[in-house]
C-alpha cells in the first residue's frame, strides 16, 4: 500500500492577500514598463523585498505566468458577479466587456513574451480560452434570453472582434479602442436586424 502524500496546506489569508498585492503591483508595472520591469519596482510597489518576489517566482517567465493567470482568473470571477449585480444581462455584458478591454490593455509586453520559445508560456492561450469563453459564454445567453442582444452572438467570436479591435490602441494617440468597443457592444443590442 503507498501512502497518500499530504496536500499542501491551504494559503493564510494575509499570504494570499500579499500574493495578489504582488501580482497586482507587478500587473501595473507590466503596463507602464512592459514585462522587463525591474524587479525591484515592483516589489516597492507592493511593499515587499526583491528576496520575496524570487522566493515566489524564481524566474520572470514564472512572475508573467503568475500575473497573466491572476488576470484572467479576476476576469474570470467578475462575470458571475457582474450578473447577479446588474438589472440587465447586457449591462453585465457591457460591464464584462471593459474588463476584458482592461485585461487586453495590461498585457503590454505579454504578447512577445507568450510568442517565445519559453516552455514556461506553452499552456496560456489554452488558461485564457478554458477560463474566459465559459464566462463571456453565460453572459451572452442571458442577454440573449432576456432579449437584449441579438441572437447570432459567437462568445469566441465576441471576444476576438474585441481583442482585435484594442490591437495597436497603445501605438497611436489617435485610436480610441475603448470607443469603437462601444460602438460593438452597442451593435449587440440591435435585436431583430
């Protein structure tokens, strides 16, 4: 008979509160710096030492991991939220959407580093798609139930039209992302045409 290895005793809430403080701070410094920020920034900005960030995340490739699954797992659980706090399916819709446009935005230097050769980022774009279709998934049946949105709506397709629509939102002034996502999100309400 082999013995059952003990599970891993379960995070303190003040350790899993200075993690997503950690992610958090690195996240920020991702998006004003890009993903070479120094490592010491981002541990001033969280409040910890160099020695805590390594001690967590040994590598970069490991701290972009952490900081890209944090982020989609907060996209993740907004969705649900957002539903049962909003009126109207598609206000949560709407609502998910700026998120999600958030999320896109912070990945400023993410995108070189997930095209890489690094092992380390080989399972993203599967975490992404696994956590985020579901969630844009059941927000868009409700809104299509409740008759607020059209009902040809693809939640794969949605979702791409907007990253598509923030790609470059950061290399000219001129570009308004935020603005022509509206303009989409709106054209979701045109029921019956």
């Amino acid at each position: 008979m082999v013995d059952e290895l003990p599970s891993p005793a379960p995070k303190r809430a003040d350790a899993r509160r200075n993690a997503e403080t950690l992610l958090d701070a690195a996240a920020a410094a991702f998006v004003t710096s890009g993903v070479a920020a120094p490592v010491r920034e981002i541990a001033a900005a969280a409040g910890v030492g160099v020695g805590t960030i390594y001690r967590h995340f040994p590598t970069r490739a490991d701290l972009i991991v952490a900081v890209y699954r944090h982020q989609v797992d907060a996209c993740a659980q907004a969705g649900p939220e957002l539903l049962s706090r909003n009126d109207s399916p598609y206000g949560a819709l709407a609502s998910w959407i700026d998120l999600f446009v958030d999320f896109l935005v912070t990945k400023h230097g993410l995108a070189e580093a997930l095209q890489s050769t690094d092992p380390t980022f080989e399972t993203l774009h599967a975490y992404f798609l696994d956590n985020l279709v579901p969630v844009c998934a059941d927000i868009v049946a409700a809104a299509t139930r409740a008759g607020e949105i059209r009902g040809d709506v693809r939640p794969l397709e949605l979702m791409r039209a907007v990253g598509n629509l923030c790609i470059g939102a950061a290399d000219d002034p001129r570009y308004d992302a935020r603005h022509m996502v509206g303009v989409l999100v709106a054209g979701l309400g045109s029921v019956g045409d």
